[in-house]
C-alpha cells in the first residue's frame, strides 16, 4: 500500500531492491511504493542474478515498478534502447522517468569476459588459442580488449577476422591498438582493421599484403569503437 511522502511526485527517489523477472522485462519493488509514475522520480535498483542488458538495439528492455507498469528503459543520450554490456548482473542502476520512458542515469556497465569467433576471411588458418576477451560499454562505445595465441596460417593472402562482442558503426572513426606477432617474435603491421558491422579485420602488410604461412601466431587488441 502506498505511503505518504511528503516530496512532490517528481522528487522522489526509490530503491527497489534486486530486480526480477527477465533481462528485457525487470521488475522491482519499492518500500515505500510510489502510489503512480510522475516525471522526474528517480528509481536504484540492483540488477538479478542472469539480468544483464543483451540483445541488439532492436531489442527494448523494460522496467515495472510495484506492478504500475511496464516502462522502457533507454540510454540518456539518444533515447535508444540498451544493449549487450549496457549494464551487468549486480551492478546498481538508476533511471529517472521522463514521463514516457526510464531514462538510464548511471554507467551500470562492467567488464565481461567473451569468446570471440576467429574466421579466414581470405586464406585459410588453422588452431588458436583464445587467451583473454573482455568487453565493457560505456554509453555506446565499446572497449573490447583480448590476446589470441597459437594461430597457424597456411595460405599466402591470409586474413583474420574477429567477432565482435557488440555490432558496431562501421561508418564513424575507430580508435584501436592491434598487434600481431608471428613465430619468430616479429610485429606485423596492420592495414586494416574493420570488417563490417559484426567484425574486426587483421590484415598483415608483409610482402603479398600477408603473412603468408606461419605457425603460432599472436594477436593481441584494444580497440575502442561506436557500437549501433
């Protein structure tokens, strides 16, 4: 039942306890319970167990309090919905209800650990050995960093494509440290490093624009990107 609070509607503030229900669909419940929604209120949760933001950004997530409605949840800077990395499992969230939606007022992201997908994408490679991945997200850049040891390559014009963690905008500027060590210890210059929306490509610039054929192979990255 609700209970008075002597603050207008739109400056009160609300803890809602661990979150329930689904990644996409939360649910909270806050003691005192705000007796309806009004622009301005302020809501801290702590994100469930397995609740995680995920999905692309055609994915909404909401956020129902005290069963008073189902309301999206967006990101502060372009009203878009959340995405992988937006916030994790145990972090605390707040949102501020803007009158229509949850407006996402905090950095809830941390670093999460991936297995990315390493494909020729020209060539042929055969064995890696995936050392470190790890994504955060910060608003909607993406620093994603990871070290892949033990790649053999066996064509000459072979190049590597990594899956991305989070799709990313493949139009605006990326800013990215990529190095690539063959088997004798030597740096191989990169000429390339974005493969679309879902991939980041390395392209060795040795002679014939490859590495050719190599064994043990290692690729280490820490780039910073705009996601979608």
């Amino acid at each position: 039942m609700p209970v008075f609070n002597p603050n207008p509607l739109s400056e009160q503030q609300f803890y809602g306890g661990t979150s329930g229900g689904t990644a996409t669909a939360q649910t909270i419940t806050c003691t005192p319970a705000p007796g309806a929604y009004a622009a301005g209120q302020k809501f801290r949760f702590k994100v469930g167990s397995g609740l995680g933001s995920t999905g692309a950004v055609v994915t909404a997530h909401t956020l129902n309090v005290n069963g008073l409605g189902a309301k999206n949840i967006v990101n502060n800077e372009d009203a878009t919905n959340p995405t992988l990395g937006t916030w994790i499992a145990g972090a605390i969230v707040e949102v501020m209800y803007d009158g229509t939606n949850m407006v996402l007022m905090n950095d809830a992201g941390g670093w999460i650990n991936n297995t990315p997908t390493v494909t020729a994408a020209s060539g042929s490679i055969t064995a890696q050995t995936v050392i470190r991945s790890q994504f955060r997200k910060i608003g909607k850049v993406i620093m994603y960093s990871g070290v892949i040891n033990g790649i053999n390559t066996s064509a000459v014009g072979t190049t590597i494509d990594v899956s991305l963690p989070v799709n990313s905008s493949p139009t605006l500027l990326w800013l990215t440290t990529i190095q690539v060590f063959d088997g004798s210890a030597q740096q191989v210059p990169i000429v390339n490093n974005q493969g679309g929306v879902t991939t980041m490509r390395i392209a060795p610039a040795l002679a014939g624009g490859s590495w050719g054929t190599r064994s043990g192979v290692s690729v280490r990255w820490n780039i910073y990107y705009p996601s979608v």
